[in-house]
C-alpha cells in the first residue's frame, strides 16, 4: 500500500485527403517524440524493404504521394507512438547524479522523521490525533485520511502546468512531494495499525490456497506501477521532471497501470482481513484512482493535444482491451519490454517488502496513530 498511495518515437503528421486540402493541426510532442528517429526497442522498429513511411498507423509505400489516394487496406501500424517506459541504459547514466540522488534521498527522510514521524518533534501526531476527534469509527478516519490525500495529491497535480511556470519544475515537484509523502505515510501507518479493529465481515483466512492467491496478486499489482515512478532522478528532481507519453510494456495492457494495480492490491487485501476498514480502504483508494484516470488522461490532453488523442486511440483503460480489438499491436518479442532494470528492482523490491512486514508493523504500532 505504501508504493500504491505514494505515488503517473518518430513525429506523426496528418495526410491531406487527394481531393481538398487539409491544414496540418500544430501537435505538441514530450521531448523524445520532438524528431523523427526510430523508435530505440530491440526488434520493434523494423523498416520493410519497401522502405515504408509510417504515419498516424497506416503505411504509405515509396514514391507514393503524400498526397496520393490512401491504400484501400492500410497496413497496420507496428512502431509505438509513445515513450519507451521502464527504459534504462547504464551507460548514459552520471555517477554524479545518483550522488545527488542519494543525497536528497537521505534528506527528506530526516526531514520526514523530524517533521513529522518524531513523536517529539513531528506534527504527524497532532495531525492524526485532529482527524480522529472526528470519529470513533476507524473506518471514518481513514477515509478521511484518504480524502485529505487525494485532494491535495490530485490539486497539486491538477495545478502542475501553472505552478511550474510560476516556479520551475524542479521547486514545483519538490513542493508536490513535501506535502503529499507525509500525507501518504499518515494514511499507511493509521492502515497497519488499524486494519483489523472493524467490524468482521467475513473470515476466509483458514482457505486452502487463499494466502498465496493474495500473495501472488500483490505480488503482481506492483508490475502495474506508472513508469513515470521509474525515472528516479526526475521524481528526486535531480533531472527536469517531464510529462511523458508513455506506450510500450505495461502501458501496451492498460494506460492507467496505477489504477489497475490499486484495485487488484485493494481486492485482494479486502478479501484477505475481510472487515470494514478494509472495505473502507479499498473504497477510498479505488475511487481517488477512477478519479486520476480521468484526471490524467485530461491533464495529457491539455499538454500534448492531438498527440495524446492518437495514442489515446491506440491504448486502453480497462487491461488488454486494446490488443483485443486490434488498436494495439504486441510485438513478437514483448516479453523483453520487461526484462528491464527497473522490473528487476521492483521483484526485489516487493519481496524484500513482504518479507519486512513484521518490521513495518512493529516501526507502525510504535507510532500509536
């Protein structure tokens, strides 16, 4: 729950038809899509020996027209028109970089203790103690706890484009997380403490394979992560934080990852402790995701335009729905989209997560939030 709630190739041009004209609409491109290169995946850009041009996902042969009759059966489009996600080559790495990443990883988490963890000298505790003078109801307060996340994770986000011109990216990005990460940990820490004082709904513990079906899918929600969550640097803001257009790997099954992941975590966990904090919690959860599918895919539209409508049409909210109907095409070699970095730490990540989890309980009940 902690990594769900902290936390989202060649340019395209439009054919004028052979009978009128038709004005070129001006698209706005994240700095990848800026020129036309291939698309860097092994074995997904493949020009044919007729040289093909591609555009918009259909295949115009050489020495046709640009402004020639369209073939009567365009040839589908292979190359992706978005990012490459989960990407990660070592050798344009800068020691200097992580350097500074360690740094300012090492910072906020003393800035997090002192501020707001340390019972002593964080608000943390007056924070929660506020929310739980409005209820008795463990089940209220962590929907509020909730609440008060969303609202200000999902207004921030909202509010990304203004700030940042009023601020910079990287000062906007370092205030969006100051103000959430702490919210974030308030709501994980109250969950842990309080997960089983609800009203029991259902007891299926004692099923025979029931833990390792729980086990397996949260196992797999966290493969359903937002590749921006990947790009460290720019979460850390070391690099430039960017709004990316992502296509390949996990954005190929659904272009809302995150959200899916969610409620796969939240109905696995709910079916798990089966009471009324859990079914609380996968409420709130689930619907500040639904709300971020909407938000995103607006806040996409308003930055890239055009851009985003085509790759919007060419990706799915609900999982492989795209591939099912044909809008998009997975490579013979889609496997290697995941042997990557990145997919690698999150396996260690996650194990290394479920083995801690009397050690992230006991740090919890320490708290007494």
């Amino acid at each position: 729950m902690a990594s769900r709630l902290l936390l989202s190739t060649s340019t395209p041009l439009l054919l004028p038809s052979p009978r009128r004209s038709v004005a070129t609409p001006s698209l706005r491109y994240p700095p990848s899509l800026a020129f036309p290169k291939p698309f860097r995946s092994p074995n997904l850009w493949r020009p044919s020996s007729s040289n093909c041009l591609r555009f918009f996902g259909r295949t115009h042969d050489r020495g046709t027209s640009i402004g020639g009759a369209e073939p009567e059966s365009p040839i589908p489009q292979e190359a992706p028109f978005g990012e490459d996600s989960a990407a990660f080559d070592p050798g344009q790495q800068k020691l200097s970089s992580w350097a500074y990443f360690t740094a300012i990883l090492g910072a906020v988490l003393v800035a997090l203790d002192v501020l707001w963890i340390s019972p002593s000298t964080g608000f943390g505790t007056v924070y929660i103690d506020a929310v739980s003078r409005l209820s008795e109801r463990p089940e209220v307060v962590l929907l509020m706890l909730i609440f008060i996340f969303a609202i200000v994770h999902s207004g921030l986000a909202s509010l990304r484009d203004d700030g940042e011109k009023l601020i910079g990216e990287r000062v906007y990005r370092v205030l969006f997380a100051g103000v959430s990460l702490p919210l974030a940990v308030s709501a994980v820490v109250y969950f842990i403490n309080h997960r089983y004082d609800g009203t029991q709904l259902w007891q299926l513990q004692n099923v025979f394979g029931l833990h390792e079906l729980v086990w397996f899918s949260s196992f797999v929600s966290f493969f359903f992560l937002y590749p921006s969550t990947f790009n460290l640097l720019e979460v850390a803001a070391v690099d430039k934080p960017k709004m990316h257009l992502w296509e390949t790997g996990i954005m190929r099954i659904t272009r809302h990852p995150q959200m899916v992941g969610q409620v796969i975590w939240c109905l696995a966990h709910t079916l798990w402790i089966g009471n009324t904090v859990a079914v609380a919690t996968s409420v709130g959860l689930i619907a500040h995701h639904i709300y971020g599918v909407w938000n995103g895919d607006r806040r996409l539209a308003v930055r890239y335009g055009e851009a985003f409508e085509v790759l919007k049409s060419r990706t799915s909210v609900i999982p492989f729905a795209a591939i099912l109907d044909g809008r998009q095409k997975l490579p013979k070699d889609y496997y290697k989209e995941f042997i990557r970095l990145p997919y690698l730490t999150i396996t260690i990540l996650t194990l290394g997560t479920y083995l801690a989890h009397p050690l992230m309980q006991a740090f919890s009940f320490r708290l007494h939030w």
